[in-house]
C-alpha cells in the first residue's frame, strides 16, 4: 500500500493548464497561494452544495442510478484502485433518468478545452468503474457553465474515452 500514487481527476487539467505549476504543488510539495479566482470558485462550489441540500432528499445510491425519473444528486467523492494508483475524484453534479447519466462539472466561463474534456471523462470513468454493474444507461461528460448554467459540451463516454484515460 505504500507504494500507491495518488491521482486526482481534478488534477489532468491542472497539469495540461501549467505543468510547472503542477510539478511546484503536486511533486515539490509547494502549498500556492490561493488566487482570488480559486477563493471565489469554492465560495459558489460551497453555495451550490449548501442550497442543494436545503431541497435535497435522502436516498441510497441504488435507488439514485435506477431512478426514471430525472434524479439529481452534488459532490459525489469516488475512487478506484488502479495497478500502483489510487484514482480519485468528485464529482460536482450528477443527473440521472430512465435512460442516461450525466456527469456534469462546473466550470466559470466554461470552454471544452481538452484538458477539461479529460478531467470530466475520468470523473466517467470512475463512476462506470464503482457503479457499471448497477445500471446500463449511457452515460455522457457535461461542462456546464458554473455561472449560468448554461451547457458548453456534452458527449458519449465510449470505450475509446476509457482507453484514452488509462493512458
């Protein structure tokens, strides 16, 4: 076990943003000052979360992925083991309904950069990894806008994506 690496989702579009910067926070283990852009993006990640719960009801797990009906639910932490990596990552928003899943991450001023596209299919594929024997609905990578809440890009989680994250 003490030989695992840990690997956020999250952290793909970190490193294809700024690689020194990565290399400085993640294998130099320097702790970066907090832009005012990342203050004000956990302030609306908190906000979201906090007015989510306030109408949100209890359910199991099971019962959210084999929903009919569009069910929603926000910040699910997932992770799964990998030879030598321990992948993990949360998830901000997840739809489901009688047909599809929706994996959806909130970015300001959202762009379907490539990186961004890669950190969104992990979030896919870490879900299909803990929950693909539950259901056999399709399931699709969403950006949305975290300001208006308006969708960016979508699309089908394939096994080419899933190939494309394990490289």
């Amino acid at each position: 076990m003490e030989n695992i690496k840990y690997i956020g989702a999250s952290w793909l579009n970190e490193f294809f943003f700024c690689e020194y910067k990565f290399y400085l926070n993640k294998i130099k283990k320097i702790i970066l000052e907090a832009t005012p852009e990342m203050l004000k993006g956990t302030e609306v990640h908190e906000k979201l979360e906090l007015d989510f719960q306030k109408v949100a009801t209890p359910s199991t797990i099971d019962a959210f992925i084999e929903s009919k009906e569009l069910t929603i639910t926000r910040e699910l932490e997932l992770q799964t083991f990998l030879p030598e990596i321990l992948l993990l990552g949360r998830i901000d928003e997840i739809n489901v309904d009688s047909e599809k899943i929706l994996i959806i991450d909130d970015k300001p001023k959202a762009y379907p950069y490539d990186e961004i596209k890669s950190q969104i299919f992990t979030y896919c594929f870490l879900f299909q990894e803990n929950f693909s024997k539950k259901h056999n609905k399709k399931v699709y990578a969403v950006l949305r806008d975290r300001d208006s809440g308006i969708i960016k890009w979508q699309d089908n989680y394939s096994d080419s994506e899933k190939n494309k994250v394990l490289e």
